[in-house]
C-alpha cells in the first residue's frame, strides 16, 4: 500500500510514521526547516506509549513520490482549494483522499440520502473550488482524536490518544476503508471505519465550534474556559446550538453537553489550534468549524443567535484591517 502525507506536520507526521512502522510504503511531504529535520533524522516520536524512529521517504515534490493508493491530507481546511499542484501528481484512478481536518467537511452532503443530497456549503467549497481538486467520490471521511504537536522540526511529540475514525461518505464499510484501517491498526493506532461518521463529526464539532474561537478571542486554555462560570455558559449554549443543527440535518449524537464539557476541562492548560495559529500569526480554520455551521442553520431555518455572534466576532478577528503607522 502507498501512501502519501501532505502536509506532514505534527498529525500528519505520526501518522506517516505510524504507517511506515506497519510496512507501509510511506512518503511525506513536507518543506523548510521541518523537511530538512525529517530527511536528516527521520520523524522522531515521543510519545507516552513509547518513543521510537521511522524513516519514510522526505520530499518537497509530489511528481517525486507519483501515483498512491491513498493520500492522508494534513493541510488546513483553507488550503484545499489552491492544492490541486499538489494532489495532482499523488492520483491514479482509485486513490482516495482522506482529510484530517476540523469542522464540517466539503464532501459531508456527498452520498447523504435526503433532500439536500449533494447540497454544496459555500463556506467550505466556495462555487465548487474544492471539489474540483479533491473530488467528492475520492473522499474517505477522517475525524482526528489523537493529540500530537511538533515540539522542533522533525520531532513530534504525541500527547494523547490514537483513535482516527474513517468512513465512507455514503455510509458503506468498502474495501478502501478496511485497507487503510487496518494498516493503521498494524501501526498501532485505533482506525474504526463508521457507518455514520457525520455523528463523531458533529461531536468533535461541539468542542472545536465553542472553545476554539472562544480561545482565540481571549488568549485562554481549555480548564480555564472550563473553570469560568461565565464562559462555561456560554460553551454550553454554543454546543446546544450545534445540536439543534445537527439535528435539523438528521444527526443525533448521544452525547451530554456538560460530558463534552467536562471532557475538555480535564485535558488541562492547552491552547487549543486555532489560538496556536493565531499566536504564530497564521490563518485561522474558523470557517469550517464555525462559519459553516452558521450557513447550514440558515439551510435548515435555526436561529443559533449565539453562534452568530461568535462567528462575527471570530471573522472580525481573522479579517481586522491593519492599524494605520504612528
């Protein structure tokens, strides 16, 4: 099996490594500073379940790497429209795209029975510029429970977790599911393939919608949102919110607001992505986790009068003009 990393940084990274432990044929792709580490010393793995090494091909050139079976796409959200450079060289036929990202993904209406089959959410996949360069059919669904983070170029430190639950956008367990899965088990990582994938999508959701822009306006930590009573409040109102959405779109995850809640204060003083991002002065994937949930509540007549304000205030955040120079 052939597999190619794009965007190998932290998730992207342990997960190439992972495979290439199991006997996968492994490429990662990758560039500056993090490249030359990774051709130098391989990807470096510290992790609570042990530490070790792997040393799976390195480049800066996907036509170097050519066709694969799948491609793991460790890019943000907001980079799949402008990759199609990169994709390109990586397909054949039947080679699948399995995306890690956050939030609603452009395919999720993609094999969904009902009366918005194949609807297209223009916050993800703005007039189709995405699924022209990742096409629906290729898409294997990915929601990503692992925690890793690049502590130096090269060297990826794991901090919790190894689930990666995949699935077909139509809800079938396929042969390219299974085949990915299990050579991510070998690699000793959790690789359920779901039959309804959209569930653990929406229950990811509830955390990323709340606490990832919240922390982007206020600089705080998970337990320190969690601790406030304040913003304890207004998590919960945002999660509820995103239930009635789901709901609306016939998803109905069976799982507590003040569980989800509690889940996130005991991972601790941890910033969360879109605050990293920000603090390294880097776009902010508040589009797919946030802005469209909002388009979607205007699909199905929600009101979701919090998440409009947050929303606002996160595109605000994202978008605010430059200050004039003294």
């Amino acid at each position: 099996m052939k597999v190619a990393v794009l965007g190998a940084g932290a998730i992207g990274a342990y997960v190439g490594a992972c495979l290439h432990r199991a006997g996968a044929e492994v490429s990662l792709i990758a560039r500056g500073a993090h490249l030359e580490a990774l051709r130098r010393d391989g990807v470096v793995v510290r992790s609570p379940r042990g530490d070790f090494t792997a040393r799976p091909a390195v480049t800066d050139d996907p036509a170097e790497v050519g066709p694969v079976d799948h491609i793991f796409l460790g890019l943000k959200a907001y980079s799949y429209a402008t990759a199609g450079p990169l994709v390109e060289p990586l397909m054949h036929e039947r080679t699948t795209v399995i995306a890690a990202q956050n939030g609603i993904p452009w395919w999720y209406f993609h094999g969904l029975s009902g009366p918005y089959q194949d609807h297209r959410i223009q916050t993800v996949d703005p007039d189709g510029a995405v699924s022209r360069v990742l096409p629906p059919r290729r898409a294997i669904g990915c929601v990503v429970y692992a925690a890793t983070e690049l502590e130096s170029p090269g060297v990826v430190r794991h901090l919790e977790g190894t689930r990666f639950s995949i699935g077909e956008p139509d809800g079938s367990i396929s042969a390219r599911c299974r085949e990915f899965s299990d050579a991510m088990i070998a690699g000793g990582l959790k690789c359920p393939v779901e039959e309804d994938l959209r569930r653990d999508i929406w229950i990811k959701l509830m955390g990323n919608i709340a606490f990832n822009p919240i922390s982007a306006l206020t600089r705080a930590t998970l337990a320190a949102m969690c601790r406030h009573q304040g913003v304890r409040g207004l998590v919960s109102t945002m999660m509820a919110e995103t239930l009635e959405v789901a709901a609306a779109l016939g998803c109905h995850p069976e799982i507590a607001i003040e569980r989800r809640i509690t889940g996130a204060e005991r991972t601790g003083e941890h910033k969360t992505s879109t605050l990293q991002d920000l603090e390294k002065g880097k776009p902010l994937e508040l589009a797919a986790m946030l802005a469209a949930v909002v388009e979607l509540a205007d699909l199905v007549g929600a009101e979701v009068p919090t998440l409009r304000v947050i929303n606002a205030l996160g595109d605000l955040l994202e978008n605010r003009p430059t200050a004039p120079a003294a």
